[in-house]
C-alpha cells in the first residue's frame, strides 16, 4: 500500500466548492438512478440519551477509481448542536484505504445542499423572488449556497421555533427571519424544509401552484415536514432514492403515491420530464445517498492537490 492521505477540515472545505459539488453530484445521482452504482441500506444508531443520530452510509459509483464509507452524526443536546463525521475512501480495485477526510460533516453538508441545488436546477421556477427556508441549522445556509448556484435570488426569509437561531440564519443567508411557517411560505417561489420534525410543518393550503419544495429534514423514520396531502397535489413529486424515501423520507407517510415518484438522477438523464409549466408543483424529497459522498470524496481527491498528511 503506497499510504493513505489524511485531509482535514480545512483541506476539505478548500478542495470541496459548491458548485464543483452539485455538479458531481448530479452525475452520482444519474449513475444511481441508471443502475451504475452501488448503495447498501443506511445505518442508525441513535444516543438517545445525548439526542444523538449517527448515519452510516456508503456507495461506490460503477467506474469510479474509488469507493466511499461515511459516518455522520448529529449530537443535540447542545447548544449549538455537535456536528462531526469522517469519510474513509477505499481503492475500488484493491479494497486498499486511500484517504481518511476528518471533515467534521462538512462532505455531508456540502452534499446535502447540493442535492438541493440539482433539484432546483430541474424543477425550481426560472425566476426565483422569493424563497423560504424552515429551519435554521446548518442545512439553512447550504441549501441557500446551492441555491444561489442555479438561481437568482431576491428576496429570503427563515423560519424557526427559536427566535434567536431564526434571526442569525437568516443574517447568515442574507434575509430576514419570519414569524410563523405561515408567513415564511407565503407567495414563495422555492420553499426548502430543513428540519428534524416528525410532524407537518408546511401545510398544502399555504402553497401556490407554481412552488417548489426542496424537503431535506426527513431521513428517518419517523420524520415529518410536509402535510402529505401536498404530495398528493404535486405535479412533479421527485426523490433521490425511491427505495429510500419509502422508508426515511416523506413518501413513508404518504405510500399511495409512491407509483407518481420519479428519481432525480432519471430527470436529470432526460428520463423523465421536470418542470415543465410554470403553474406546476414541483416537490423533491431528499433523504441523502451515499453515492453523494463517493462523489464529494472524488471531487475532494482530485482537487485537493498535495493537500493533507501522507502516512504509510
């Protein structure tokens, strides 16, 4: 084994840009979704007594130099809460570890938003005024990130339970902080959920013809933004994972419109149509896959240049 590289936060976050992630992740998400890729069942494991969530997930894209194994987790009985993770990328000839990145959850933050970003790109309104944004963790600032990437933005308010957290996500993202879910949604072009709710937050009569929603915060089971009659009503109802999404995301509340979800990767290939009207409602359940990461952790490698440690 010629040795393994170790990259740290600040190597990560230099080598790891938006919108170089986005693009790779639309690619990772075509291949899943095109029967190239490799994606084992999450693991969970829950702390409770620390309200902490670890996620276990890995991938490895047909093809690819490398694969990719990834712990995440979200510890929150602090304040703020205590983010952290590792990606261990292996040679996909070898099985031989070519690179620990001690990234501290900024691979899964980058590629949760960028998610965000590919399904905007596809089904978010051409012009975008006004975007809301539940939620006020670090998937506030990354979704608006990606955002800004594949739109224009005028005009953003954030929403959540803590006034406070409110007020300094919506300083960060460059908005202004809402008092209610209700206001926050109203005449929205994008609204983006970003919660660890398990129950609706966003109810359907609040949301016009011509929306899209961005949902990130389901990934369990359990987990719960959206009133389910909004994806009954939706127009184009996407996902990253079907398998997925069943199980963790939105669609495990909702199971009789299943057969009406399409896989992002398909949209993105031209297998199936995004938007395609401006009156349509666009909806995208993100449950976060673990090609996500294989494709960051590339996208990593390759930009990182003589980046990081090298121990044998």
């Amino acid at each position: 084994m010629a040795g393994v590289r170790i990259l740290r936060e600040q190597d990560v976050r230099a080598a790891l840009p938006m919108g170089a992630c986005i693009e790779a992740v639309e690619r990772a998400l075509v291949a899943y979704s095109g029967g190239a890729a490799e994606l084992p069942a999450v693991i969970h494991l829950d702390v409770p007594e620390a309200r902490g969530e670890i996620h276990v997930k890995a991938g490895h894209v047909h093809g690819a130099p490398t694969y990719a194994v990834k712990v995440a987790s979200g510890f929150y009985a602090v304040d703020p809460p205590a983010i952290d993770g590792l990606v261990v990328v292996f040679d996909a000839t070898t099985g031989a570890p070519v690179a620990f990145l001690l990234d501290g959850g900024y691979v899964t933050d980058t590629r949760t938003g960028a998610a965000g970003g590919v399904a905007a790109r596809w089904l978010a309104p051409e012009h975008v005024a006004v975007v809301a944004v539940i939620g006020t963790g670090i998937q506030a600032r990354r979704q608006v990130e990606a955002l800004r990437c594949v739109r224009d933005l005028t005009e953003i308010r954030v929403w959540g339970r803590d006034a406070d957290h409110a007020s300094a996500a919506a300083a960060d993202v460059g908005g202004v902080a809402a008092l209610s879910v209700e206001d926050a949604v109203a005449g929205a072009d994008v609204v983006i959920t970003c919660t660890a709710s398990t129950e609706p937050l966003v109810r359907a009569e609040w949301i016009a013809p011509g929306t899209h929603i961005t949902a990130v915060g389901s990934d369990g089971a359990g987990k719960h933004e959206l009133d389910p009659e909004l994806l009954r009503r939706a127009d184009v109802l996407a996902v990253d994972s079907l398998e997925q999404c069943r199980r963790l995301g939105e669609l495990q509340h909702v199971l009789d419109v299943v057969d009406e979800a399409v896989e992002l990767g398909t949209i993105c290939a031209g297998g199936a149509p995004g938007r395609t009207a401006s009156t349509q409602l666009t909806i995208c359940d993100l449950t976060g896959v673990g090609v996500q990461d294989v494709a960051a952790a590339n996208a990593v490698l390759a930009n990182a240049g003589d980046a990081g440690e090298l121990i044998a």
